[in-house]
C-alpha cells in the first residue's frame, strides 16, 4: 500500500474529519471510498459510450463484445440495462437476408 500526501485547505481538512467522525471511520478511509467511487463512475461512463456507439452502428459487435470484455449475450442484457436499442443490420445484409426469404418462400 501507498502513502499520500495532500495539500489542501485547513477547513476544508476540518470539515473532512467532522465528517469521518461521524461516519465513525478514517479520513483515509473516506479518500479511498470516494476515489473508487469517483473510478468506479468512470468506468461505468465508459461503458455507456461504448454501448451507445454500438447502437448507433459505431462499433461492429466483436469489436464491442472486445472492448467490454463480454460475450453476445451479456452484451444483449447490457443494451437493455441501458435502455439502448440493438444496431440496425447494415442495409446489404438486409437485402441479402429479404432475397434469401423470397427464395425459400417461392421453392416451398
């Protein structure tokens, strides 16, 4: 573990150890609470753009599912988590998609 040594403002310090008192904790533990939260945040914010760019048609899924470190399915439920529709397919692989239909319709 590291040791960190700060500048700041006398009442500011004051007011910091108010309230670790009445937290009944350390000031030490209350920077390193509110630095993983501030980091935790940070992440969670890289997340969201990131799916935000998939479902705006961005980023392709593997280079999502990469970045995220997740699988399709975990992908899936991160979009919905986060209210974000899934991309569109790009518009050749719907027509290829429509004329594969119109074939297996017109053979049965």
């Amino acid at each position: 573990m590291s040791t960190l040594s700060l500048n700041i403002e006398d009442n500011l310090l004051q007011q910091a150890k108010i309230y670790a008192a009445a937290k009944d904790t350390t000031l030490t533990q209350v920077v390193k609470e509110s630095l993983a939260e501030i980091i935790k945040t940070s992440d969670s914010d890289k997340k969201q753009a990131i799916l935000k760019r998939y479902s705006k048609n961005e980023l392709s899924r593997k280079e999502t599912m990469a970045l995220l470190g997740v699988d399709y399915g975990e992908l899936i439920v991160m979009m919905v988590d986060n209210d974000l529709s899934l991309p569109s397919l790009p518009e050749p692989e719907i027509k290829a998609m429509a004329a594969t239909f119109v074939k297996i319709w017109r053979e049965s």
